[in-house]
C-alpha cells in the first residue's frame, strides 16, 4: 500500500496546477446550461484542448497527455480545486468516448475524437423517452434500414444540453420483431439535418438545458452504428457502468464542494450544524479513497463491475446532504438567487442543492442501482 | 498510489480465516458467554498473531498495522472471543518503554497487558499482568489496582472499573489510542460482514407470500444500504492503517475516520440484519445478537462517532487540509 503520489504523478500535479491558476477565467462564466454561457464554455474549452489539458487520459493522437487513471483523478482534483468552469463536453469525453475506445473501430475513433477533444463537436446522450425512463429496454425509437445507413424515428428526452449540442447518442429499435434488450442498435445522430426537431425544456433552475428531440426520418450513415447492429445494449450498459462507476463524478468535484462548505461555516458558524460540516468533508475524502482504491483494482486487472452502483448512490446522497447542510447555515439567506444584493456566493449554492437533488434520478435511479447491487453482488433471487 | 494489500498480506489474511472457520464457529462464541476462553488467546500466539507488531528482539514478527488490520477484521468476522485490540495496541508501546521481557510473554500469550479505554473498562483486569491507562494525555501503569467488575451486554467481555497508582512511562499516548481504535475499527467490519452475510442468507431461505424474502425489493434495499456502508467503511480503515504504519501527519484524523464508518456501518448493519431476520434475530438462540452486541460495545469503545468526529472537525475548522 502506498497512498502518496509518486514523483512524476506530483510533477503531473503541479504542471496542471500551475496551468490552471495561470488561465482558469477570473470571473465565472454564465451558466454552461443557458444558451449564452454555453458558447463561451465552448471557448474555454478550446483553450483546455490547445494546451492538451482537455482529455489527459486519451492517447496524444486524439489530444490527450496519455495519463494514468491516477493522473487523470489528478486532473480532477486540480481542475475543480481551481475553480475551473463546469464541462460542457463532458457527456461526450467521460461517457460516449470511453464507448468508442472500447467498440468503435480505428475510422470512428479518428473522426469522432479528435473533434470531441477540440470541442468542434459536442455531444449530448439521448438514453431516455417519455415510455423509457429507469427502464431503458422499454425504448420505442427505431431505425429503418435504408441505402447506406438507417432512418431513425421517435423521441428522445431530457437530453441534457441537447439544445446545443451537435450530436446524440443512443438506443434504436433496429429489429422489429425483437423485444427488450434484443434488436437494439447503439446509434449516433447528427442533429443539424433534416427530420431532427429540438425543443429545449426549462429545468427547475430556470436553465433550457433539458431537451426534447424528435426524430422523423433522420439518416445514421451506417458509419455511425457504434458496436455492431442489434448489439446496442451490450454496448450501452458500458457506458452507464463508466457513468456511474468513475468518470461522471470525479472526487475532485466533491472535495472542493466539501471546502467551500467549511469556509462558508467559517463565515458563517453555527454549532449546531458543525459536526454536518464536518462530515461532509469527511464524506468527500471517504469517496476519494473508495475512488483510489477502484483505481488500483482496475490498474491491477480488476474490472468496476456492479460496484459502480454502490458508488453512484453514494456521490448522489453525499451531494445532496452537503448542499442541504450549505442551506440550513445559509438560513434565511438561502433562497436569494444570484444578483440579490443580499445573496451569499451569488446564490451557488441554491443552484448546487438544485442541482444535487437530480442526482438519484440521472444515470438510472437510485432504486435502480440497489437493485442491482441486490442482484449482481449479493446475490438475491428475482 | 496504490491502495492495496500485498500478496503476503492477503495470504495471512487467507489463513488465519480458514483455521478460524474450523477452529471458532458461533458454539464457541456462545461457549465464552459462559466460561471465558483461554485456549484461543494461546492458539493465536501460535500463529504469531499476538507478536505481529513486537520487534524481532522480543520474538515478534515486526510487522505493522497493514498487516494486523485483516487479521483483525478476521476476528470480527467471527466474533471470536478474545482482546486482540488491547494487545495490538499495547505491544508496540511495551516495545518503546523497552519492557521487552513482558512483551516476549504477551507474544507467546503466557501474559496479557490490559489497556483501560479512557473514561471506560479495562477487559480481564483481574487476569492481567500489568494495566496500561492513558491520564491527561500521558501513559502509564496502573499500580496496587483495585478492580470492580462489571458486566456487560456482551457476555464474552470481562470489563473491570480499574484504579491505582498512576506510574507514567514515556510512550505517545495518542499513537497507543489511535492503534486501539484502528484495532476496533478493523473488527467491526469484520462484524458487519458477517452480520450482512447471515442477513442475505437468511433472506435467501426464509419464504413468505411464496417467495423468499430476499427478492422483496424492500428487504433488498435494506442489505444493499448495509452493503454500501460496509463497502465504504474499509478502504477508511485500510487507509489508516496505512497512515498508522507511515506515522502520517494526518494519522489521526484517518483513524478517526475509519472509526466513525466502521461504527456506523456495524451499527447500521446490525439494525438492519435484525430487521431482515424478523423474531428470529431477536432470540438468544439464534446467533446474530451475538455480533450485535460486539458491534455495540466496540463502537462505543475506544471513542464513538461523536468523539471521533469531533477530532476530524477540530482540524478540518482550525483550516488543516488533507490530500
């Protein structure tokens, strides 16, 4: 056991440090879910790329650093420790592009990442529908065949950022005589074409982030059946187990929330609610040794498996605790939005809890993930 | 980085639990409710177990925490009715006082060191050879000791209210009591796994409404939240461990931690293993109140969620930083 970086990991660690404190924009951008603040997230973005500090962990041929998962955690840590903005590409480099390392062939991974990497081309996922929420299997949207490729029809929901972005990914029905896990095909659409309709939806925090999209005969180039038709689910439960297991929240993210915390009570103190403080800190570090004790396991030949599960319920209940802990010492103060005169961190963490209360429901619910762990890992009969 | 144990760490581990399962199942536990259990302090000092942390020069094995700390975790698992805690503790600060005759005798189990818990008990007093207390932040022996036995909800445990002559040595008080609750910690994982495991099988035989229990998605939620905990609760006592053997400048904070979440996840598993078993659970007859009872006195010991989360927040509000 040895839980200290070693030499190159901390040099790692200070380069990207360094980088960070040098260019991370002194004042915060708008919102990456509103329209305006979505374009200018794409330029900071570019910037990321530029610098290769967009996606450390890929190879250098697509505009990564080639990083260890220990580097890459790193990363995280640094990036969110420096106040960075939130990633508007990260649906496509933390959860399509580990899909496509794993199933794409050697064409879909020279056209498809090195423009995700540069932020040319951004990407939103499109798992839900309205009859297809935590049971995913149930979806309806399909796919003809046609010359060259597939037209693809139905409607897609919550696509979160999908107003903005430049393509979806997703489960199609390709066979219809299948049912259920069978006949499905793992399809990624080009939203600016003919027959793709995109209405934004307003979110509970007044972001148009969420989007409807309809499709009504939209063509997929056969170029863009990722994994082989009719083996879409196969090819979709790697994505959601990376969703959950790793990548989709890094313990960075939470250690800086677990900091700023403490120096809001700091400013704020109330006795009462210090041991909360204190174990909300103590929640973000305990995450962060599961995460690198995940790590190692997977370094070692191990595979994240239905442990993802555990974890995605734990970050998802963390979270909401902390940002729930944040507005009791915020007290009155808590529902002044930014721009209040009055507002405390211009309204954030509103906005946090907000946000941290879709945690059990994203990237399959929390009753689904227990069922899971239920089946996978304990054993228990149906 | 690399936050796992080593091949030889694993393979101790490995079999110290298969002499365990033949040598210790849930009759010798409830046999100790009775009549306390000698053997099993002699049977570990043959595996080397009671001189795992004594220097070689006292016919130990030198090793360290990250190599007690599943072995630890192993007899919580089976609950087995011995005071490991104290010993693993204790040795290292026999060893720094140079009490190395004692410590020899503690490693063959010819002798036992008892450590009082600060504010509490010291287990089989009356059998010891020397009662090491912590006053004031200082160790010491407790010398001309008048005992006062008491007895506890886990019959298994001798605890005595002890007191006498404070004789001080130079050993690091905190580093004896962070041994202690890393010790603690280790077991009630150990604990926990085990109640867990009994819950999940039982949930698998027991049938009602034509089904077993266990595929009701409201008894599989309560172990899957056992689970979580359980699975969270170790890597903060691993990671403890390490930071007890590498003297890290946040040693303290990390055994805190891992004290905090194996007492919780042993507590929680043991409402909820109990739940999941029905009436059954709740007689005497039927083994889990055993592991409950384990789980509920050493999560009180040796600092209990409150104590120990206090120490993390003194330094995560005095602005200490970790990571």
């Amino acid at each position: 056991m040895d839980l200290e970086f070693s030499d190159s990991e901390k040099r790692f660690r200070d380069d990207a440090r360094a980088w960070l404190e040098a260019n991370v924009p002194r004042t915060p951008l708008k919102s990456g879910d509103s329209r305006e603040g979505f374009a200018e997230h794409v330029v900071w973005e570019k910037k990321l790329h530029a610098a290769r500090w967009s996606v450390v962990s890929w190879p250098a041929k697509y505009g990564g650093r080639d990083a260890s998962l220990v580097e890459w955690l790193i990363f995280e840590e640094e990036y969110y420790r420096s106040g960075a903005p939130i990633r508007v590409t990260q649906n496509g480099i933390f959860l399509l592009a580990p899909t496509i390392f794993e199933f794409g062939t050697e064409e879909q991974k020279e056209r498809i990442l090195p423009a995700m990497s540069s932020a040319e081309r951004l990407w939103a996922q499109a798992w839900s529908e309205p009859e297809a929420g935590s049971d995913l299997a149930s979806v309806r949207s399909h796919a003809e065949r046609v010359e060259g490729g597939w037209k693809v029809y139905g409607q897609k929901t919550w696509t979160t950022r999908g107003a903005f972005c430049d393509g979806i990914y997703g489960l199609f029905r390709t066979d219809p005589n299948s049912e259920r896990h069978k006949g499905l095909t793992y399809l990624l659409v080009d939203l600016n074409q003919p027959g793709v309709t995109v209405r934004p939806v307003e979110r509970i925090d007044g972001d148009e982030s969420f989007a409807e999209v309809f499709l009504d005969g939209a063509f997929v180039p056969d170029a863009n059946v990722l994994g082989g038709v009719n083996q879409g689910w196969k090819v979709a439960m790697s994505t959601t187990s990376s969703e959950r297991g790793l990548s989709l929240r890094s313990p960075g993210r939470f250690m800086k929330a677990a900091d700023r915390l403490v120096d809001l009570y700091q400013r704020r103190p109330d006795p009462g609610l210090r041991d909360r403080v204190t174990r909300a800190w103590m929640d973000a570090q305990l995450y962060r040794l599961y995460t690198f004790q995940t790590v190692t396991r997977m370094i070692e030949g191990g595979e994240i498996g239905a442990d993802s599960s555990l974890n995605k319920i734990f970050w998802s209940e963390m979270d909401i605790r902390l940002t729930e802990t944040a507005l009791e010492l915020l007290g009155p103060d808590a529902e002044l939005l930014g721009g209040s005169p009055h507002a405390v961190d211009d309204g954030d963490w509103m906005l946090d809890f907000e946000f941290a209360l879709a945690g059990p429901i994203y990237a399959g619910t929390n009753e689904v993930q227990r069922n899971i762990v239920a089946g996978r890992v304990l054993d228990l009969p149906r | 980085m690399r936050f796992s144990f080593t091949e030889e760490q694993r393979q101790m581990r490995d079999a110290l639990r298969s002499s365990l399962t033949e040598s210790c199942p849930s009759g010798r536990v409830r046999a100790a409710w009775k009549t306390p259990d000698a053997a099993l302090r002699t049977e570990l000092a043959e595996q080397g177990i009671l001189a795992i942390n004594l220097p070689e020069d006292a016919g130990g094995l030198g090793l360290g925490a990250q190599d007690w700390v599943l072995l630890a975790e192993e007899l919580g698992l089976v609950a087995a009715p011995v005071n490991l805690i104290e010993t693993l503790a204790t040795n290292p600060t026999l060893a720094a006082i140079g009490a190395l005759d004692l410590a020899s005798q503690v490693g063959t189990g010819a002798e036992y060191v008892a450590l009082e818990e600060p504010g509490g008990y010291a287990l089989d007093a009356d059998k010891a050879a020397g009662i090491l207390a912590v006053r004031d932040g200082r160790v010491g022996w407790l010398r001309d000791a008048t005992l006062v036995a008491q007895t506890s909800v886990d019959g298994t445990r001798r605890p005595f209210k002890v007191d006498g002559r404070f004789e001080a040595v130079d050993a690091d008080a905190t580093e004896l009591l962070d041994r202690a609750a890393l010790a603690a910690a280790a077991e009630l994982v150990g604990l926990s796994r085990r109640m867990l495991d009994l819950a999940v099988e039982y949930s698998k035989s027991r049938r009602q409404f034509g089904k077993p229990i266990g595929s009701f998605q409201a008894v599989q939620h309560h172990l899957v939240d056992a689970l979580q905990r359980i699975a969270f609760a170790a890597p903060a006592v691993y990671r403890a461990a390490w930071s007890v053997d590498t003297n890290h400048p946040n040693r303290s904070v990390h055994v805190s931690m891992a004290k905090v979440y194996a007492s919780e996840a042993a507590l929680f598993t043991g409402r909820k293993a109990l739940q999941v078993h029905g009436a059954i659970g709740y007689t005497f007859e039927y083994d889990l109140h055993m592991w409950m009872k384990r789980a509920w006195t050493l999560s009180s010991a040796w600092g209990d969620v409150r104590h120990h989360t206090d120490r993390v927040g003194q330094f995560v509000m005095s602005g200490g930083q970790d990571a």
